[in-house]
C-alpha cells in the first residue's frame, strides 16, 4: 500500500455524511499511515464533501489554521476526533465500525 510509504504529518478531515468519499475510507487511509506518527482524522457530524460552505465550515478552518500553525488539532499532534452538531470535539478510542461489506 501506497499510504504506508508517507512520512509526511498528516491531517484528515471528513464529514459523516460525505458520499463522495465514503467516511470509512478515510479511516482506512489512517489506518494505512503507519509510517506517520503526526497524523491526525477529524471527522464532523453533519458535514458533507462540501464541508467548506455548509454549517461546519467553522470546524473545517479552525482545524486547518491549528494544523498549519502548530502541527496540532485540539492541542494533539495524534488521533481521532469527532466533532459534533454543535461544533464540540471528543478524542474517539477506535475507528468508525465497517460497514459489511468488505475494504476495497
């Protein structure tokens, strides 16, 4: 796998309800970070692909700007992150359940 070649600190932002890209494949890309130890997977609660104009954006900038600044989300360098409704993160222990269908 190509993502396990990367080194390079990583942040991943998706909304729930993306379905341009579908939200466990981007936990499957952190997953597939292995040689990353700053990485971090920021997923948003009604939030869609076009996160950028849609009630969240908020989350979306402020994510970046932190990212860009000092390497961080939340003040960590690594890990999950669920951000809800109301704009609030909680650190997540695992990655979001497969569907049954299998990873492609």
């Amino acid at each position: 796998m190509e993502a396990a070649k990367v080194v390079t600190p990583t942040l991943l932002i998706n909304g729930d309800l993306d379905k341009t890209v579908a939200p466990i494949q981007v936990s499957w890309l952190y997953d597939d970070l292995v040689a990353v130890p700053q990485k971090i997977h920021v997923r948003v609660a009604c939030a869609s692909h076009f996160l950028l104009w849609e009630n969240q954006h908020e989350v979306l900038f402020d994510a970046a700007i932190e990212w860009l600044q000092k390497g961080a989300f939340k003040g960590q360098t690594s890990g999950r992150f669920a951000v809800d409704s109301k704009g609030q993160a909680q650190r997540e222990a695992a990655a979001i359940p497969a569907s049954s269908s299998a990873r492609q």
